[in-house]
C-alpha cells in the first residue's frame, strides 16, 4: 500500500501512493495517505478505488528502477528473507521472488492486501497487517523495505521500531519517502493559468493530506531517523521526476480518485477539476512529483 499523495506526496504515491504505496504508505508518499483521516472521513487514496490500479503502474514506472538499483547494491540474493511493508502494488515483491528465489521468502503485507493476493505463491506470503499497530510478522529478516509508507503512518516511530525489531543482526533496512514540503509545486515553472491552476490543486491535495496526519516534510528526516536508531552504515539520495509520461498517469488518476474530497472541502470547484484533467491530458505542461528520498543502514 503506498501512501502517497498520488505524486509520492505517497501511495498508498509523490506530494507516493502506495507505489509502496505507507500506512500499511502508500502510503502513497510516494503515497497515497490511506490511513483514517482526523476528519473521520475514511482513506484519501484507498486500494479499492477504481484509480488505484493506476497509480500503482504509475509509481512503478516512476520509482521502481531506483528502487530496484538500491536493493542490487544491498545484495538481495537467493536464500534471502524479506519483509516489504505496505505493497500496495506487486512489481517490488515480484522483483524481490526472483531475486531470493524458491530457498528465499518474500512477506508482503498492507492493510489492504486486494491488489497483492494474487502474488501469494512460493516464496511470496501475503498478509493483512498495519505496520504502525501491530507487532513485526516474523522476525529474522535479512531486508525490510517500506516505499511511500511511514509518511502516512500515524504512529511513524513505532513502525520504524517494528522494522528494524524484525531485522537479523547485520539486516539491512531500506526505507523510501517523499518530501512534498521540499518541493510542494505540480509546475514549478508556473508561467501560465494552466500551470498555476495546477498548483492551486496540488496545494489543496496536500492539506488533505496534512490534515489527515501525514508528514509532508518526513522524508528529509530519514536519515537522521536510521542513525538515531543505531543502524551502522547510513546513506541516502534522492529521485526528482520532473516530466514523464507515467507523471502525467499519475496525476490524472489522483486528481480523479481525490476529486470529491476536493469539492467538498471547498478546495476546487468541479469545473477546476475538469479544466486542469483536460490541461493535463493535452500533454502540454510539466509535471513533477515530490523528491522520493532514500535511506539504507544496517542493524548492528
């Protein structure tokens, strides 16, 4: 589940779904801020909408060649154990399958497990999980990755307690997050109605996600976060999409799944949102996603 704010905002997303996509993300982050909102008004980017499907391809496309480049340098092999938090979509666990192969197992969890069920065959377990809840599944774990998860996770420092608890001595913890208040803009080159329309909207997408818990600038932090937690060996980067056509998929779909909230909260007007889908389906602007942070250590 990748919370993400449908541009790894988060998703459950990057203002990241959910991606992996976090609360199981996402998210979103990138994603897509699917945890209960403080307003009592359910998930913002939930797994069974119809749009969900497509933000998954979307954050695959955008983030899954980071992603994948950073387990290669972790050493994913055969034999490996696995745990990916909050799924969401099954392009990571099936990259992580091939990789730990039949000696290996993979454990994907999210709280909503209907787009990864099919994936729950040898060495891939799918399990029904909140990773800011519950205990770890499973202890041991040469890996654990979460992308576009913890943004959206209310209890954030317990999740990331949880993981590294599942973690063998010497298991290596990768976490993946946006940074929407690092770049908070859709086009940051705002130099026409349509662009700033745009932004109007990805400012209004994002209080929505504020106002349900998520931690807009958390990415920045990770980190710092790993260290304080006495993992050995930190490092991060970041990935700033600035124009794709799987940005362009993403933000259609988003702005599709999120659209009702919008209006009701006062945020945009119905013809807003058909004016900017058109904008954006004319292939003519520049969208961007929020930077998807990375950050990797090892458990003493």
């Amino acid at each position: 589940m990748r919370y993400s704010d449908g541009q790894a905002d988060g998703p459950s997303g990057t203002d990241t779904d959910h991606g992996k996509d976090g609360h199981e993300g996402r998210n979103e982050s990138q994603d897509g801020g699917r945890h209960q909102g403080t307003d009592g008004g359910g998930y913002l980017l939930a797994n069974r909408q119809t749009e969900a499907g497509e933000r998954f391809d979307a954050f695959a496309a955008l983030f899954d060649p980071t992603t994948f480049r950073h387990l290669e340098g972790l050493g994913v092999g055969p034999g490996w154990r696995c745990w990916e938090v909050g799924a969401g979509g099954t392009s990571v666990v099936s990259w992580l399958a091939e990789r730990v192969g039949p000696t290996g197992t993979v454990v994907a969890t999210d709280i909503d497990t209907s787009l990864i069920a099919g994936a729950a065959r040898p060495p891939v377990e799918v399990r029904v999980h909140d990773v800011g809840a519950e205990e770890p599944p499973g202890e041991g774990f040469d890996l654990v990755h979460a992308r576009l998860v913890l943004v959206h996770v209310p209890d954030r420092e317990r999740a990331l307690r949880s993981m590294i608890k599942a973690l063998r001595p010497g298991g290596r913890l990768l976490l993946e997050d946006a940074d929407p208040a690092l770049q908070p803009l859709l086009c940051p080159d705002e130099h026409g109605p349509a662009e700033e329309l745009a932004n109007r909207l990805r400012h209004g997408f994002r209080r929505l996600l504020a106002d349900r818990g998520a931690d807009l600038s958390y990415g920045r932090r990770l980190s710092r976060l790993l260290r304080e937690a006495g993992l050995h060996q930190v490092e991060a980067d970041a990935y700033f999409p600035v124009t794709s056509p799987a940005c362009t998929a993403l933000e259609s779909a988003t702005v599709r799944q999120i659209r009702a909230r919008l209006v009701a909260a006062g945020l945009a007007t119905d013809e807003d949102i058909d004016q900017h889908l058109a904008n954006v389906a004319s292939g003519t602007m520049d969208l961007t996603t929020a930077p998807m942070i990375s950050a990797w250590g090892t458990k003493p």
